[in-house]
C-alpha cells in the first residue's frame, strides 16, 4: 500500500495509530497518536517512542511472528494518568511484513473499577470496626461480665452507638444510591427556601441548645422559590448545619444565610446562595478539592468521634448536581468554613 494512502486512512481514524515497518521504525502516525506520543517519532526506532517493556514485547512478537496481540499503555495527560487499550495487528507493506497498533483510552474504565473497589473496601473497614467491637461486648457480657451490673451497663452503651453508626452508615449509602439513580432527573416541583429552612433550624434547633450553639439566620424578607425537591433540598442543608455544629466546636455560633437572587457566572443565569457558615478550625486548602469523595475524611478520628460516616458530603453533592446547582466550599486553618448551594430559580 502506498505510504501517501496509509497516512490518509490514518489520518481519518480517531483513535492513535502507529504504523511500525519492517525495519522496527516508525513509518506513519496520525494527530491521536502525535498528540499522545508527541512529534518526531516518524522514522525512529518504535522504542523511541514506547519506552514500555510490556508494550514493546507485544510489538517484538507481532513483528516477529504477525500474530494479533493486545496490551497496556500507560500514559499521562497534563497531571492526570491514563490507561490506553494496545493492540497490535499484521500489515504487509512494500518491504515486508509490518505492524500497526491502535489505542483505545480506558482510563474512565479504569477510574470507575478502581473507584468500586476502593468503595467496596472503605465499606468493609466502616463495618468491621463497630462489628469487631460488638462480638467484643457479647463474648465479655457472657463471660467475664455476665454479674457485673456496671460493665453491663457501660457494655451496652457503646454497643448502642456502635449500633446507631452502623444504621446511620446503611441509610447514608441507600440515600447516595437513590440520588445517584436520580440524578439525571432534575426536580422542578416548587421550593420556598425560607421555609425551608426554617423548618430544618426548628428540627435540628434542641441539640444545638444543647450544645451552646446559636444558628442565626439571615434570609431576604422577601418569599424565594425555586424548583427541586423539598426532601432533598432538606438533607443538603441538614447536613450541611450538622457538618458546621460537629466541626464548628461546642459554644460557637453556626451561620445560615440565604441570600438575594441575583445573576450566577456558574449557573449562566439567575441564582440564589444559600450557605452555611462555622467558626471552627477550618480545613486545609489541600483537602477541599476531595471533601466529596465517598468516605474522605479530613481528620479521620474525629470524624468517627463525632459519629459522621464520610458520606454526607457525596450525598450533598449529587443532590445539588440533580438541580442543576453548584457546590462552593470556602476555608482557611483557623478561619472556619463556608459551604454554599447555589441553585438556579428556574
């Protein structure tokens, strides 16, 4: 085949292409293969340009043999890794028998079984420890302090909070598994915001007294409405008011502002803020970027201490993806925290 008609049947192909000649160089590449391997690899040796001791096994034994195999490229996009799909196929050329190799990029493939195992794994972990704890107690209330009132006692109240965290982690993963089986499914039925939240500070309002916290509410006169749904809308600024109570610290005031609607860059339209303010230690800038991920946590023991389960904050997002809002999380060590819902009104 011509090498003009190859580099025009390449060039056509989405994906990155090689073509390897019997010489082992490099005889044509389209734009995909020149934007993931770079430029100047036309006329090299493919080692050059492939480095990678599995990928080239699988070149060296299609040359060798013109046997179709497949492999692995690894690669990088800007700072992100990327895993390409290789295979290499036979071609007979001018000068004899050649190979071409095609990719495929998997890397969300990969992203998303990686995430799966990581989930399955942080599930187990979650589990293991109150359940470990739990056979604990039950083998020490049969034996040792099957008499021993005050054991007993104290026994059985860890082994109701141990309890009361395993049923709390149970409906936070069945509520992430609902928004997220909804979530191309926008909500339009009608919200009152001030309602809203005047109904979440009532409910929520006994154990912040409790605990000398003050939830002072600042919200326009003025009744705003927007399109969602009101049970969902609900756990967002639930959790996002217990986050500041648990993470603000006992005595210090925790925040809730409803602002104006008003045009939003990132909504591309009008939009109204509602957000939730802390006084306490403040987060990382490090850590903000992950503090939606499924069981992230920024401190750890004291996440488990305060009783909080990792997923509060991937429930909030996805529910504000549903409306079609955005997510802003604004901190600073020792500045407290600020997470805002910014949500469309129409």
């Amino acid at each position: 085949m011509p090498p003009h008609l190859i580099d025009s049947l390449i060039t056509a192909l989405p994906y990155p292409i090689l073509v390897i000649g019997p010489t082992e160089r490099i005889e044509a590449a389209n734009p995909a293969a020149v934007r993931l391997f770079g430029e100047g690899g036309i006329g090299r040796h493919y080692i050059t340009a492939l480095r990678q001791p599995a990928v080239l096994d699988v070149v060296e034994q299609t040359l060798r043999d013109g046997e179709a195999r497949t492999g692995r490229y690894l690669g990088t996009e800007g700072r992100r890794e990327t895993t390409w799909a290789m295979t290499a196929g036979a071609v007979q050329l001018p000068l004899g028998r050649g190979a071409c190799l095609s990719f495929q990029d998997v890397t969300e493939v990969e992203e998303a079984g990686q995430i799966r195992r990581d989930f399955v794994a942080n599930v187990s972990h979650e589990l293991r420890t109150p359940l470990t704890a739990l056979l604990g107690f039950v083998e020490t209330l049969r034996g040792p302090a099957r008499d021993d009132a005050v054991a007993r006692d104290r026994f059985l109240g860890i082994m109701e909070r141990e309890t009361g965290r395993m049923a709390q982690l149970v409906s936070d993963l069945l509520s992430l598994s609902r928004v997220e089986q909804d979530e191309r499914l926008r909500p339009m039925a009608p919200v009152d915001l001030r309602g809203l939240i005047e109904g979440v500070v009532a409910v929520v309002g006994p154990t912040a007294q409790g605990q000398g916290i003050t939830l002072a509410v600042e919200a326009p006169e003025q009744q705003i409405v927007v399109p969602g749904d009101e049970y969902q809308l609900r756990q967002v600024l639930t959790n996002l008011i217990e986050n500041a109570m648990k993470y603000g610290g006992p005595g210090k005031p925790v925040e809730i502002v409803l602002g104006e609607p008003k045009p939003e860059p990132s909504l591309r339209g009008e939009g109204v803020r509602l957000t939730v303010i802390d006084h306490g230690e403040g987060i990382a800038a490090h850590h903000i970027p992950r503090l939606t991920e499924r069981f992230y946590r920024v401190d750890k023991h004291r996440s488990r201490e305060v009783g909080g389960t990792g997923l509060g904050l991937a429930i909030v997002k996805h529910i504000v993806n549903r409306h079609r809002g955005r997510l802003r999380v604004d901190s600073a060590l020792g500045q407290g925290s600020r997470f805002s819902v910014i949500l469309p009104l129409s």
